[in-house]
C-alpha cells in the first residue's frame, strides 16, 4: 500500500491518542503534532537525547588509557602446561578468566561469541559473566543440571549471538569505538571459527577499520587439519592472506601459550595505553593440544613481537658448523689441487 487512506490517519490518529479532530485531517497533507515543550513526552524526549550526549553522536579521537595489568596477570601462559597438553584455545581461555579478575581492566572486557561458546571452552565464563539478555532468562536450559550451564541475565556481560557472524561482527565494532562515540573505551574479544571470519565478514571488518575500532579478533579452530571432521568449509589456511590486505590488522599465529600472552599484553598497551592506536589484533589459536612449554629465560621479546625470534639453539649446532668448516677446507684444498 502506498498510501494511508482518510480512515486509515483517522485510525492511527485514535490508536495514537493524537488530539487532531476529523476537520483538520487530511489524506492528502495531514498536519504535524507537537505535543508542547512543558509535556512529558517531550521531556522525556529531551532527556534521552541529552544522555546520549547530543542529537548527533560526537565522536572522540583521542582514547583516554586504562591501567595496564601487571606482569603476574599473564603467568598463566608463561609457567607452561607442565605434563599436560592443552590447546591455545584452552590458553586463551585462561588467560581471559585472569584478565576478567583484574579490577581495573577486567570489567571492560567483553566476549562476543557466535555458534557455540562450548567449542572453546568459554562455557567456563557462563556463572560469572554471565549471558547478557534484555529481559533475562526466560527458558529453562537443557543443560541446566551442568555446573556450567546457560546463565542469561540483564547484567550479563558475554554476547552470545547464535550462528551470525555479521551480527557479532557488528557488536565488535561497536564495542570496539566505544572509547570514541561513548568515551568509554572498552575491550571486545571477538572469538569464532578462524575459516568464517574474514572469508565471511571480511567487509564488515574493513568497516570496523574505517571506524577505527581496537579490541581482539580471535580466529580459533585454525588451521588446515583442526577441524576434518566437519568437512572443507571449515579448515582454514589463508585467513591470514586476507587480513594482511587490512591495513589497521596486527596479525599473528602464535604456536605457544607464553607467545600468546605477550602478543595479548602488546595490544592492550598499544590500544588501551599511552598514545593508543588505531588498530585491532586478529590472532589465530587451535584446538589440537600439546605440551605448552615454559617461557624460555632471555627470551627475545621484541623479536617475538616483530615475528621471528630464537626459541633454542640446536643440539647440533657446534658438531655441524665444525663439519661445515672441515668441507671448506676440503673444498679450498681441492680447488688448490687443481689450480697446481
């Protein structure tokens, strides 16, 4: 319908309970209502508007710092896993629980998880963080009888978005800009399969470029054999080709725990400290356990950071360069030998 009729105005005048009487109403240039500044629809009107900080969002280029955590908030991932083997999911979900504790950090993380929390182990998150809900819980969950069972609440924290990564790609950069639109800087930890993130929203990031978001981007399950079972369109091997194409990304594919914990230590200072960037930090973590080791001594944290450091020197290392020195000598000997 492409037009409201004369009965159709009279019927959502009398639903609106818009005092307009029938002579003033029109099909064709109804008139406009006000309903008087001193009336409290405007008044509330008013005070929704000047709470959300003027009629047009005014946005702030300048992050104002948090506190940065200190050194022992990140010695979960640098002990190791001793005998056990873990995954750097099952790391970064460590991890996360320590930051969460942190008084002056923790209660601006935010998690934001399509699919299912459970694949990486952040149900643990559920009885604390809880789910947040507008209207709380109003269903009996199926796992209720689990120590770790769904917990939605209107004060909860973790964005719990079903299968809808566009969605949770929204909430990211939302979350993201908060220091600018709300100053309010707050930390987003965007999580989901590695393989539907930028194949599948790689433009709603390029979005959350242009809107200078920060937060974590956590692309887990990576890789080309994590996930066989659930066929090709989940085995991921060349997201990070793709988020090399956005400038604002910091990417990395850490094999260890301890390397994790730095890279999560850079980025909160370089977005949330001092002179913060405008940048967002896309890490890819697996589910294939292992041994984690301990962080080595000495270890050259600024070339962990660049991208290429040395973790250990090999065994054999003195034995082969003795054998590379003993070949040249036969080689320059053999070169004299025919040179005579």
């Amino acid at each position: 319908m492409k037009k409201m009729t004369l009965e159709d105005i009279i019927a959502f005048r009398d639903r609106l309970e818009i005092p307009i009487p029938d002579e003033k109403l029109d099909k064709y240039t109804p008139p406009y209502y006000h309903p008087g500044k001193d009336s409290p629809e405007y008044q509330y009107l008013m005070d929704r508007r000047r709470e959300l900080g003027g009629s047009v969002p005014r946005r702030r280029k300048v992050s104002r710092p948090l506190p940065q955590p200190p050194a022992s908030t990140f010695e979960v991932t640098a002990r190791g896993s001793g005998h056990q083997e873990v995954a750097t999911t099952m790391a970064f979900v460590r991890l996360l629980k320590d930051l969460v504790k942190d008084e002056s950090l923790g209660s601006r993380i935010v998690p934001i998880i399509p699919d299912e929390a459970r694949t990486f182990g952040m149900d643990s998150l559920f009885p604390t963080m809880k789910i947040y809900s507008p209207h709380g819980q109003k269903y009996i969950s199926v796992d209720r009888e689990l120590m770790l069972s769904y917990k939605e609440s209107t004060s909860g924290v973790i964005l719990h978005e079903g299968i809808n990564e566009a969605g949770s790609t929204a909430s990211f950069t939302a979350v993201g800009t908060s220091y600018s639109t709300h100053d309010e800087p707050m930390i987003p930890i965007y999580i989901f399969y590695s393989m539907f993130g930028f194949q599948r929203t790689g433009d709603a990031f390029w979005a959350a470029t242009d809107q200078m978001a920060r937060g974590f981007v956590m692309g887990a399950t990576a890789g080309r054999t994590t996930l066989n079972g659930e066929g090709l369109q989940h085995e991921d091997g060349h997201s990070h080709l793709l988020a090399s194409t956005n400038p604002a990304v910091v990417s990395y594919d850490p094999a260890y725990a301890f390397e994790l914990g730095h890279i999560v230590r850079d980025g909160l200072r370089r977005m949330y400290g001092e002179n913060s960037e405008n940048v967002f930090y896309y890490l890819t973590v697996y589910n294939e356990p292992y041994v984690q080791p301990a962080e080595p001594a000495n270890l050259d944290v600024k070339g962990l950071l660049k991208g290429i450091y040395l973790y250990s020197e090999s065994r054999g290392r003195k034995k082969r360069q003795a054998n590379i020195l003993a070949s040249g000598i036969t080689m320059n000997a053999a070169l004299k030998a025919r040179n005579s």
